[in-house]
C-alpha cells in the first residue's frame, strides 16, 4: 500500500511540474508577444493584399469580418472582439504622433518601439481587467487596436502588424 501511494505522489507531482512547465506567464506571453511583433514589422516577406477599401488594399485575415468604416478607420470583427484601424495619411510611415499620443496618455504595462530607416513602429500592452489587455500596433500614421485575452495575445498582435504593415494606398 505503501509503494502505491508513494508512485501516485510521484507522478501528481510529475504532472504539477509538467503542467506548471507548459503554462506561460503573463511577461513570457507579453515578450514573445513582442518578438513576434518585431520580426513582422522587419520581414521582408511580401504580404498578400486581399482587402479593398475606397483609398487602399491591405490584407485582411479570413477570420475577420468587416463592419463598417468611419473616415479613415475601418472596423472589424472576429465574433465578438472588435479590431479597430486608424489611418492618418497626414503622417509619414516614420512618424511617431500615434505613439507620442499614447505615451502621453497612460502607463502602459509594455510599450516597446522598432525602427528602420523609413519606418517607425511601436507595440503596446496595458491590462484591463485579469487576463484581458488592450493592445496597440502601429506603423507611421497607421495603427490597429483591440481587446484581447491573454491566450490570444500572440496570434491577434501578429495578424494586427501584418495589417498595419500591408496598407498600400491606390
């Protein structure tokens, strides 16, 4: 009886470390947030343009529906989560209002910039409520926010940038 209880200690406590191993914490998943973010804004893959609006084509993931567009800013949706882009054609693709903008604005939990020679973008993390962030991305005169959950982060700021990186107007 002895050697059953120890073996079922044993392997509860292999599973804790395992499962423990697997969880990523909410700076892990905000740093490699980050790096995805980064690695996209300076890839030089082409991005396909599947999305037409009255002034540019950009790509538009499958997944997200369009809602409406105001001026410049276009709404999308991905069921229930909203995903908002703002375009600023009075600013250069290296300029930094957006992000000033926001600097000025709140703390921010994680606000990082990344530059080229022509290019100036920024990423930004502030937590709303447990495990829910609202996120920014922005190129220039170009930004893309939304809501989202902690599980989500990576997915929904790669395909943010890759938005933003794609707008090409007419």
């Amino acid at each position: 009886m002895f050697k059953k209880r120890l073996v079922l200690a044993f392997i509860v406590l292999m599973l804790v470390i395992i499962m423990s191993g697997c969880l990523n914490s909410e700076e892990d998943t905000i740093e490699e947030s980050e790096t995805v973010v980064k690695e996209m804004f300076l890839s030089d893959a082409e991005i396909e343009r599947n999305f037409e609006a009255e002034e540019f084509k950009m790509y538009k993931p499958e997944s997200l529906e369009f809602s409406e567009s105001r001026g410049q800013n276009l709404i999308f949706f991905e069921e229930e989560q909203p995903y908002i882009l703002f375009i600023n054609e009075l600013e250069a693709p290296n300029s930094k209002w957006y992000y000033d903008e926001l600097k000025q604005k709140e703390e921010q939990l994680h606000l990082r910039t990344f530059e080229t020679e022509e290019q100036f973008a920024y990423y930004s993390v502030k937590e709303k409520e447990e495990g829910q962030y609202e996120v920014q991305v922005g190129i220039g005169g170009v930004k893309m926010a939304t809501k989202t959950e902690a599980d989500d982060l990576i997915d929904d700021v790669q395909e943010m940038m890759k938005m933003v990186k794609s707008i090409n107007t007419k």
